[in-house]
C-alpha cells in the first residue's frame, strides 16, 4: 500500500434550492452536476465509503486520485437531484440517515446563524432505488442530537436503534457512523464502537492518510457557493478553504519549506 496516499472525503447536505444567501449548506442541482463534471474533467474518481474503509485498514489500494461523496442528514435532493448526476458518472455516494427521521422533515436545532425551515428526508422506498443504483447507507444517528450531551445508556440506545432501523430498510447493517454536527468526544466513539460501529466520521477538515484514527475521519466541507475552481483546490489542498488566496499561501508555504 502507498503509505503517502491521502484520500479527500467531501461531504454535503442538501441539494436543491438554498432559502438565502448565506445556506452554504444547501447546493442548487446545476451548481452540484457541474463540481461533479469539474472533478471528472480533472480525472477525480469517485469510490465508495467500503472501498476506502478498506484501503484505510491496508486490505486495498485504490487509484490515484480517489474520493469519496458523502451527504449528510438524507434530504430528498439527494435523491431527486444527485443520485442522476452520479448514476451518468457511475459514481458510488454514502447517506448518512438520520434512521428515526426517515420519511419525515429535518426538525432538529440547527446550529446556523440564521433559522432554518425543516426540509423533507428520504422515505423508505427512495432509499432502496438509491440502494440498488450503488448507494450506501449508514448511520448519521436516530434523531440528530449531539450525542456529546447524552447519557451513556441514551447515547447507546440512539445509536443501537438507528442500526435496526438503516437494517430493516437497507437488509444490511450499517457500520459508518457520520456525527451529527460532528460532535464527538471519547465517551461518544467508546458508544459508537460498542453499538458496533467500525469508523465514524468528522466534520474535521483535512486528508485521510491510512494511519488516521478510525472514529475521527476527517471530511471537507463543500457549500454550495464553492465554484468548481474551489471545489477543485479545496481537494488539492484537503482544506475547507477553497479561496485563491489559501492556495498562493499554501505554495507560498511550501517553497519556504524547501529553501
Ligand atoms: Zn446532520
């Protein structure tokens, strides 16, 4: 295995039609089809989560230029809007569900500085159509709390019923644990890893080289006001930071490094 290799993980919530100016957190379907497209076009590769997990623990390698897609919470835009991008690309993708909210409304606390409307989840039948295109879903927890503010026995009842549930629409149990707001302290992934998951994943920026810690994998966020040129030098650099500025700097960097 290439020790060296680093794999980007990019992460997204919603996709469809943001409520303001300021929802970097949702994308418009044209803006995610053309990032998609740009990262083709510069010979990026989608894998799915299983593949990388595997490359992770050395019983793979993957190719040059892999990534992984994941969307977080499930909103219906995913299924409505990404899953034709990606099923032209033949590109694998994650959900991660919140499991007790499926087939209902995103009505959890948001941490935005600005309100958010709750917005329609994937159902169960929307959920096998991705499923048999190629999709995998795991555990984004039962309700969305931040499990870092529950009792342990709460904590591991949250995440041991959002295994049933994904099981009994999926057939198969979910093992990839995304944290809801990216919470996490060591309490959190003990539970996670007793409630049987295997890896979980943060919201912390960066690159994932095999030697990184298998409950903290780190994801780039990607708003929907990313250009695909900031897409594309977000997953260069593995930074939440796709400016031009951070990329002069990051150079800058390195030939001061070197000389
Ligand atoms: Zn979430």
């Amino acid at each position: 295995m290439d020790t060296a290799q680093r794999i980007p993980i990019l992460m997204y919530h919603r996709v469809g039609e943001p409520e303001h100016p300021r929802d970097i957190y949702c994308i418009r379907p044209e803006h995610f089809s053309a990032q998609m497209q740009a990262l083709a076009r510069a010979s990026w590769c989608a894998v799915s989560i299983e593949d990388f997990d595997a490359w992770r623990r050395g019983e793979k390698s993957l190719p040059e230029n892999s990534f992984v897609l994941t969307f977080d919470d499930g909103f219906t835009g995913v299924f409505d809007f990404a899953a034709p991008t990606l099923k032209k690309l033949e590109w694998p993708a994650t959900v991660f569900l919140v499991a007790g909210k499926l087939g209902g409304q995103s009505d959890w606390e948001v941490t935005t500085e600005e309100p958010m409307l709750p917005h329609p989840l994937m159902n169960a039948a929307q959920l096998r159509s991705l499923s048999a295109q190629g999709f995998s879903l795991h555990s984004h927890s039962l309700l969305h709390h931040d499990l870092t503010k529950l009792e342990t026995s709460a904590l591991e009842q949250d995440l041991r019923d959002s295994r049933v549930l994904i099981t009994d629409i999926c057939g198969q149990a979910p093992v990839y644990l995304a944290y809801p707001y990216g919470r996490h302290n060591e309490a959190v992934r003990n539970a996670a890893q007793r409630a049987g998951f295997t890896t979980a994943f943060s919201v912390e920026s960066g690159f994932n080289r095999p030697t990184v810690s298998a409950y903290q994998i780190r994801r780039l966020d990607v708003f929907g006001t990313d250009t695909p040129a900031m897409l594309l030098r977000k997953i260069r650099l593995g930074t939440n930071d796709g400016s031009l500025t951070h990329l002069m700097r990051y150079y800058l960097h390195r030939i001061l490094r070197l000389n």
